[in-house]
C-alpha cells in the first residue's frame, strides 16, 4: 500500500491564498470607503454652499419692508452667527446710563413691545428689539411702521421667531443682557377658535424656547418679565379679580395658553433658578394700538358708516372690560423690571445657587366700563352716531366682565394707573385720524378722508 499523498503543503498554499484573497478584498473595501467618504464630504460641502447661495439670511434691521409675514407654518430660518450684526446688536443693547438695563424685549414691533421699547430707550436702557411681523391678526405695515419708529430712536429690532433656539442662543451668548421683556406672543381671544395652533407655537413653544435659551445659553442668566393676559380669570366670578383668584376655568384657548405659560414658568423658575414675573394685562389701548381690537375696528366702521356689533352678556347685561391706557401699562412694565431680583441659575443650566424670584402681578384700570359706554365715547370723539347692532355675546371665549384689582402692583412698585377712558381714547382718536390722514371737519360734526 502506498502512503497517502502529503497534503500538508497544499493546504498551508491554499490558506496562503484565501488570506492574499481576504487582504485584496479588505484593500478593496477601504479604497471604495474612502472614495464614498470623500464623494459625500464633497457633496456636502456643495450642497452647503448652493443652501447659503439660494437661501440667503433673511436680516432686516433699521430698513422699512413693505409687508413680509412669516406664520407658524413657515418659520423663519434661523440666523447665522457668522451674519448676525453683532456690532448694531452692541449698540442698540448697550445702556447709555451708567447702571442701566440692558433688554431683550421680544416682540418689540407690537403695541405694548413698541411703547415700552421707547419709554425704556428714553430713560437710557440699552434695549434690542425682536419680532417675527407675523400677518395673523392685522395688516403687518404697522408694524414695520413702528420698526421704522424705533430705528429713529437707535433700537434695532431684528427680524426673527422666538422658536428660532439658535438665534436666541447665540444671542444670549453674545451679549449679556440683564433683561427680558418677553411680549411676544399670539393675541386675540376670539381669533384662537379659528388659528388654535398658531397660539400653541407662540405662547407655549415659543415660551419654552425663549425659558430654554435663557436657563442654558446666557451668562448671567437675564430676569425675564413677561405678558400674561387677564383672561387667565376666565369664568371666576370674584370681581376685583385678585392674583390670589383660582384661575382654572379659562374660557378660550388663548387664555389657556397663557395659563399654561404661567404653569411653565414656575417650572422654570423651580429648576433653573430664573426669575420670572407675569403681567396680568387688562384689555390695553392707545395709540398705535391693535387693529383687531374692538375699540380700534369700532373707530373704523364708525368713521366708514358702517355697523358695529356690540355683544350682551347671556343673562342680558352689558358686557364691561377694564380698559387700560397704554402709558399706564408701561409704567407698570418697567416697574416690573426695576424690581426684578437676578436669576440664580448657573450658567448651561447648571443647578441653581438659591430660590429665585416668581412673581404674577394684575396690571388693570380698576375701573370697568361697558361696551357700550365705549361706543359713546367714540361717537363723542369722533362726531358721528354709529349704527349699533347689539347681540347676545356668540360664545367666542369672550368672557362678560374684567376687573383688576392692582394692589399687589401698587405695593410692590408704586403701580397707579392714571387715565381714564374718555382721555385714553382721545389720544388713540388723535393718533388714528393723523397716522390714517383722516380730517374731522369739526369737533361735532362728520368726518372725511383727508
Ligand atoms: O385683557 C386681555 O387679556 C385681553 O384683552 C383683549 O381682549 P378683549 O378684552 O376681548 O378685547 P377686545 O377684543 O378689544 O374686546 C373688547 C370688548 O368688546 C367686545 N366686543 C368685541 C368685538 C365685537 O365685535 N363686539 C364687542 O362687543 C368684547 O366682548 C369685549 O368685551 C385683547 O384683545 C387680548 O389679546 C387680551 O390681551
């Protein structure tokens, strides 16, 4: 019998071969790794670059625009930080009193935001402004009329969402403010049954960004003073409504938006040691005030001919607000401010190093007047009857009667509002026919477009 063939050689030959096999393919697959890795390096770096081409910032500062909206459905992109005016930012935040307030004040193009943004600038605090100049509930051109106002007085007012985290972040790392007036948001108490998610993106998510980039990104953290609404009383029945009122019974969503802000803030108050005072704003008027507001539209239709709605409560009673004079609200705002005890956060949203302040105050005329007393005192001010229709109040999330009762302000710092309805509503009236170039032919008489 022959010996059985010598395989041992063949074998090592073979698993020479499968290993020279093995190294060819692990070669093979690193050289088309790295040329994928390189395709998509340059593919993205192309797509980078063609973004940046066909998307430029969207930046507007001192300028006028005739009417850009942005809307929850299309957010405006986020600032670069590489485009942000961080020099004009310096300037219009930068306080030109020594000890002065350095704001933030969000939705600075807005009625309340404008007004206080001017008192503040006025007094020496450096103050920037930010709006998203959205078209819900009025014809945004007033407010890039109040942009442009602004920009006389040195107060920039950058074009911009507060959902947009980047933005506030980079801000917030940029400049240390001391301040934030927080006032933008979506009003209107009968417009949430027709856009309720648009009050869900502002005044819930947009609150939570602006708590979020506060509590993490700034250093110091800011105090922030915001806008809370009246409405959060709801169907309470205890008039002068107090602070200390339950207010769980909201009676639209708007109201619920801000009472789930003020549920948010003390949130963000417990973790992150910012400290937060609501205002409680009681129906606010005067000059360069919102054309969806009923003392506003009621001047057009009055001065147009045209009628004018005025609701009745159900059980047949006038429906009363008290109405609140803007400069009144201001003061309030700023007094706010002045009293607002720092953050204790820590910077990045470390814990924080004690008990901050909380703070929700009622900023109201003590005074309510009818509806329909307000109709008279337009007819006054303007010389012409208007044509009333007067119905049971649609249930719309309107509530039948306001009433602030403001000692809590009073107290805390020297919150007295000073102007009634009647001289309230002649400012706005004085207001309206200039900015709207209307002529009153005289004091009792009919009105013309001038
Ligand atoms: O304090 C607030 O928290 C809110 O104030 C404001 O809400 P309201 O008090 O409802 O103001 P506004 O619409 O001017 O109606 C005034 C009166 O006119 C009555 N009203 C209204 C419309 C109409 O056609 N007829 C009518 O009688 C109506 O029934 C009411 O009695 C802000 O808009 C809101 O954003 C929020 O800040």
């Amino acid at each position: 019998m022959g010996s059985p063939p010598d395989t041992s050689k063949t074998s090592k030959l073979e698993r020479y071969n499968s290993y020279l096999r093995r190294l060819n393919s692990a070669k093979l697959i690193s050289a088309s790794s790295k040329l994928l890795f390189r395709f998509t390096l340059l593919a993205t770096i192309l797509l980078i670059v063609l973004l940046t081409l066909h998307y430029p910032v969207p930046f507007l500062s001192h300028s006028s625009h005739p009417s850009s909206s942005s809307s929850f459905t299309s957010p405006h992109r986020s600032l670069l930080s590489s485009s942000l005016p961080l020099e004009s930012i310096r300037r219009s935040a930068t306080p030109s009193r020594s000890n002065g307030l350095s704001v933030l004040v969000t939705g600075a193009a807005g009625f309340v935001g404008t007004h206080c943004s001017l008192a503040l600038n006025k007094r020496g605090d450096g103050v920037l402004g930010l709006d998203n100049f959205n078209s819900h509930l009025y014809d945004p051109s007033l407010k890039r009329h109040r942009q442009s106002l602004l920009a006389s007085h040195s107060i920039l007012v950058l074009d911009a969402d507060i959902n947009d985290s980047r933005l506030l972040s980079l801000l917030f790392a940029s400049f240390p403010f001391s301040h934030v007036l927080h006032l933008a948001a979506q009003a209107g108490v009968r417009y949430a049954a027709k856009n309720p998610h648009s009050y869900i993106h502002s005044n819930v998510a947009g609150l939570v960004t602006l708590f979020e980039s506060a509590a993490k990104a700034a250093d110091p953290q800011p105090a922030i003073v915001w806008a809370s609404s009246s409405s959060v009383y709801g169907l309470n029945k205890n008039s002068p409504f107090s602070e200390s009122h339950t207010t769980d019974r909201p009676a639209s969503l708007y109201a619920a938006t801000k009472k789930a802000g003020e549920a948010i803030a003390h949130t963000y108050n417990h973790i992150y040691g910012l400290s937060i005072t609501g205002l409680r704003f009681f129906t606010v008027y005067g000059p360069m005030g919102r054309p969806d507001m009923a003392y506003f539209f009621f001047t057009k239709a009055i001065l147009a001919g045209k009628p004018i709605t005025i609701f009745r409560s159900p059980d047949g009673k006038d429906v009363a607000r008290d109405f609140t004079y803007i400069d009144d609200v201001v003061k309030g705002c700023l007094g706010a401010l002045d009293t607002a005890k720092p953050s204790t956060g820590r910077p990045g949203g470390g814990p924080k190093t004690g008990p901050a302040q909380l703070r929700i105050y009622n900023l109201g005329n003590t005074s309510p007047v009818p509806v329909a007393k307000l109709v008279s005192i337009l007819e006054k001010l303007l010389g012409t009857k208007a044509k009333k229709n007067i119905i049971t109040m649609p249930s719309n999330g309107d509530v039948p009667f306001t009433h602030a009762n403001v000692s809590l302000a009073a107290k805390d710092f020297g919150y007295r509002p000073t102007t009634n309805l009647s001289s309230g509503l002649s400012k706005f009236v004085n207001w309206y026919v200039n900015y709207y170039g209307i002529k009153l032919k005289t004091s009792t008489g009919a009105t013309e477009a001038a």
